[in-house]
C-alpha cells in the first residue's frame, strides 16, 4: 500500500501535467491577438480613397466586377481575379465595398497582394 506522500507526490504530478497546459492558455491568447493587431495594421489601406478589394475566389468575376464598380474606378486586376484595385470619391469606401461582398479591404501596394496585373495610366498592360 503506498504511503501518504507517494500518494500526495503521484496526485500532484499528474494534476502538474494537466494545470501545465491551461497555464500557456493566456500566452497563446495573447500571442494570436498580437498577430491579428499586427496583421491588421499592416494591412489596412494607407491611402482611404485607393483600396485593393478582395471579394470571395467561388463569386464570378462578373459579380467581383459589379460589386467593385458601384463605389468607384476599377484601376487594375491582382495576379487574381478576385483582388480588385478600386478608386473611390470619399473615404467610406472601404466600409461600401463590404459592405457589397468584400471579405477585406487592403492596401494595393501590400506585398502580400503582388501588384496588380493591370493598372491605370503608363503602367496599363
């Protein structure tokens, strides 16, 4: 029969092991809200009047077109169909545009959306 501090000593470890596991809760919380603030601020629009939509890939690139159109200018196309650059006349843009459908709204000289394939003026391919 074992004693009362094997005992003690058996229930305490195996209670460490799972207490262990809630005690990084709070640092992984905070650690995906840092991500999700940085990756915000990095990619929200710098300039609020010229916006790089990104509407749903399974939408047809008609409806991506429409949904664009009605709230400015399209300048240009990303390497895919569903990121549209936009112009607009106010600074509500970005809340219209998803408001119509756009799953973000981002700046269009972010890296992670490589440009975009055609663009207005000089640069038009």
């Amino acid at each position: 029969m074992p004693s009362a501090i094997e005992t003690f000593a058996s229930t305490s470890a195996k209670s460490a092991k799972g207490g262990a596991v809630w005690s990084y809760i709070p640092a992984i919380g905070l650690a995906v809200a840092g991500l999700v603030f940085c990756a915000r601020a990095s990619l929200s629009p710098t300039d609020p009047l010229t916006v790089t939509a990104i509407f749903a890939p399974w939408w047809s690139e008609e409806a991506m077109f429409l949904a664009a159109s009605r709230h400015g200018a399209i300048l240009g196309v990303g390497p895919r169909p569903y990121l549209i650059t936009v112009r607009g006349t106010d600074t509500t843009l970005a809340r219209r545009l998803r408001a119509s459908g756009a799953i973000a709204v981002v700046s269009p000289s972010n890296p992670l959306i490589c440009g975009t394939t055609s663009f207005g003026g000089s640069n038009a391919k």
